[in-house]
C-alpha cells in the first residue's frame, strides 16, 4: 500500500483499499493510521466536573437549611408564628422546595431508565408544588381583602381543608401531564455522537444522557412557569393590602426575584448551544445546560426559602419573646382594614391604617 494514499483519508474518514477512503459509522471514529474504525468513547457528566459540583454543593445547603426549617416548625408547631403562616400549606411548599433542590442531583446521576423516570416527574413536580401552594396562598389574600371591600360576607373556600383541595388540583395538572408523556414516549437513554464531534477525531465523544431535548426540559417547566407569572400576578394586585396584614408582600418579593432569575435563565439555556458552536468549547453543551438549569432551580427555592420562612425561624429561635398570640381577627376587621385602604387610595387620603392580624 502507497504510504502517501492514506494523508488522503482526513476527518471521520479511514483507508479502505488503496485508492478509497470511506466514512467511518456515527458511532466510531478512524484509528490513528487510518486502516479502521474503532469505537467513540462514551462520557457522562461525573460528580467531580464543575459543572456538577458547584450545583451539588448549592444543592445540599438548600436541603439542609430546609431540612432545619421543616425541624423547626415541626418542634414549635403549635406556637403562633407557625400556626398563622398557615401550617398546612407551609408543609406542602417546603416539601416542593426541598423537591427542587433534590432534582439536582438527579439531574448529575448517571442516566438510566429510572433516573430518566424520575428526572421527567420531579424536574417540574417540585416547582409545580412550590408555586401551587403559593398562588393559593396569594389568591387567598386577595380575594379576601377584595371581598372585605364589598360585604361582610367572608368568600367561599378560605378554609385549610380548601386552600389544601385548591393546592393539590393545580399540582396533578403537572403529574397528569408527565404521565402522559411516559405513556407517549417512555423514559430511556440515548447516546449522542453529535455534541461532540469535532473536526478532530481524537477528540470525539458519546455523550450518554436521557432522552429529554430543550424543548421537553422547557415544556416540562412551563406549567410551573404559568403558575409563577400568575402568582406574580396576584402579588401585584394584593400590594395595596396592609403591611402588616398578612404575607402578601413577602410572597411579592419570592415571586419578583423568582421571575428575574428564570428571565436570566431561559436565553442563557438557550443561547449555549450557539456558544459552544462558536467558540469550540471542550464542555459539552449538555453538561453546561445542567449546571444553568440546576443552579436557577436553586436560587428560586432558596429566594422562597429566605424570604417566607428564614425571617420565622429566625424569630422562633432567637426572639420567641415575639412569638405571641395576638388579638384575634375577625372578617369584620378585614372589611374594616379594607374600607380604609380604599381610603388611603385616594389623592387627599391621609387615614392611617393599623390593622387588626393574628400572625
């Protein structure tokens, strides 16, 4: 064989006789000198990449500061600060943030079919449950203070058996629609030979990942998004409620910044793959899309975390002297509180409000 026929094979290409040269099969590459085609080596992304490391760690001081609020208000459950944060619904949002911060390292585990199972429930289930609970909590406020401007009459479905009923309603939507999905496309791993296909075929890569594209990992979240834009929503139209009323305005807060970091989130999600195809970067585009979405993933739990129950558990511990019960509030006080923020509305307006609340 003529030394110089095989500089004629470049890219995925190997030497099959002479005067030929043919393409290697997707999931090969040519062997140095040329004369075959060997097998593509197949990644994953491992527990010590950057890229899972740093949403890991994120992820573990999520679950354990939730983990030390869940303890806390299991120990003082019967204390006021508890009681009026509406105990029932609380257990059921931190048991969607802790859900969030879990996803993570689901997300980083080798794929296979049941990971690939329960990355597609819980990826969308956590936050679905996060702002299920929250949306009920700020409908709730609104609609009372609204009604409170127009009778004495309290609106239908305010009670714990209800506000639990509205909650657990809006989080089967999301479970309905993954169970769906598993019965259209059931759960399995692909190994992509494309991502990493450079120019060079010694650098080329299978990636080993479940079968979820962008699209799905958007669709999936989109749900919990249009329950996030409406409980945004209601926050804004609950802003007039009096400060110290009721939680309207934390929950204003959660959902503010909760809305900043997935604005950030979606064109970097996206704008990756673009990037990467740029500029050549050695990281896969999966690896860095996991990073992005786990680490928003977290910042939205811990700004829920922070902003709705830190401020409790921080009078629970260090304050409990605060942590008494308050005068009881009737609806008549709400009507009341409401007539005057009516008032308050007005140019001229100068009436002070001091509502009545139990916290």
């Amino acid at each position: 064989m003529c030394p110089t026929c095989l500089q004629l094979c470049d890219g995925y290409q190997y030497q099959l006789d002479e005067f030929t040269c043919e393409m290697c099969p997707t999931d090969m590459r040519p062997v140095p000198n040329r004369t075959a085609c060997c097998p593509t080596p197949i990644i994953k992304l491992e527990w010590n990449s950057p890229w899972a490391l740093v949403p890991a760690s994120l992820a573990m001081l999520g679950i354990l500061a939730t983990s030390a609020v869940v303890v806390t208000f299991i120990r003082f459950n019967d204390t006021p600060i508890v009681r009026a944060s509406g105990r029932e619904l609380s257990y059921v949002l931190l048991t969607g943030i802790f859900l969030i911060y879990l996803i993570t390292f689901l997300m980083i585990a080798e794929p296979g079919v049941v990971v690939c199972a329960f990355r597609r429930l819980l990826l969308g289930l956590g936050m679905a449950i996060t702002y299920s609970a929250m949306l009920t909590k700020t409908n709730r406020i609104y609609r009372i203070f609204e009604q409170g401007k127009k009778s004495v009459t309290p609106p239908k479905f305010i009670s714990p058996t209800s506000q639990l009923a509205i909650t657990f309603i809006l989080i089967s939507v999301q479970v309905l629609g993954v169970f769906v999905w598993f019965a259209v496309v059931p759960p399995h791993t692909i190994i992509d030979y494309e991502e990493l296909r450079p120019p060079n075929p010694d650098l080329a890569r299978g990636i080993l990942k479940c079968d979820m594209s962008d699209l799905s990992i958007i669709c999936c979240l989109s749900y919990s998004i249009v329950l996030m834009v409406t409980c945004t929503v209601y926050a804004v139209k609950s802003r007039g409620v009096p400060e110290t009323f009721n939680e309207a305005k934390p929950i204003g807060f959660t959902m503010y910044t909760t809305c900043i970091v997935w604005l950030a989130f979606v064109p970097i999600f996206f704008g990756t793959a673009q990037s990467t195809e740029k500029f050549g970067s050695l990281s896969p585009q999966m690896f860095i899309q996991t990073a992005t979405l786990t680490v928003s993933m977290s910042l939205s739990a811990s700004v829920s975390l922070g902003m709705l129950y830190m401020p409790k558990v921080y009078v629970i511990v260090f304050h409990p002297e605060q942590n008494v019960q308050k005068r009881k509030r009737s609806f008549k006080a709400v009507v009341q509180a409401a007539t005057l923020s009516q008032k308050t509305d007005k140019p001229n307006g100068d009436t002070k409000i001091e509502p009545d609340r139990t916290q």
